[in-house]
C-alpha cells in the first residue's frame, strides 16, 4: 500500500485551532484567501477553456472546503462578549 501524504483539511484547522494566536491567524486567514483565489482564477480560466468537468468539480469541491476554514477562522477573531 502507498503512503498518504497528509492534507490539512477543516477538521484539522478546528482541532488545532485553539492553540492559534490571532496572529498566526491572521497569517493563515492570509495564506487561505490567497489560495482561494487561485483556485477560484483556474475554476474560471477552465470554465473559458472547457476543460475536465471532474476537475473542474474537484475543485470547486476544495475551494469550498477554504472557504469553510476561511469562515471558522474568521469567526475565532470576533471577541466573545462577556453574557
């Protein structure tokens, strides 16, 4: 059996999410945006040059999964209001 190489994926931001300083943060909200757009640039440029539609769909598939990590680390920088 080959190796799996590890991916980050959302569940590995979430569990590792609370030891994150809102700097680092910041940086990986940086880095994830920066990558969503890419990916969203090829979708488009594929979309134009009517590429593979099962790549097309993987991903779009991934780009949704950074948005979904964009959104739960967005929401970690909103300070908790005391109840």
């Amino acid at each position: 059996m080959l190796p799996v190489a590890p991916t980050l994926t959302c569940a590995v931001y979430a569990r590792r999410v609370d030891t994150y300083t809102p700097a680092e943060i910041t940086e990986r909200l940086g880095a994830l945006r920066a990558e969503h757009r890419a990916l969203d640039d090829r979708i488009t440029h594929m979309a134009a040059n009517g590429s593979d539609d099962l790549e097309s769909k993987r991903l779009k598939r991934h780009r949704l999964q950074l948005k979904d990590c964009i959104s739960r680390l967005e929401s970690l920088q909103i300070p908790d209001e005391p109840a």
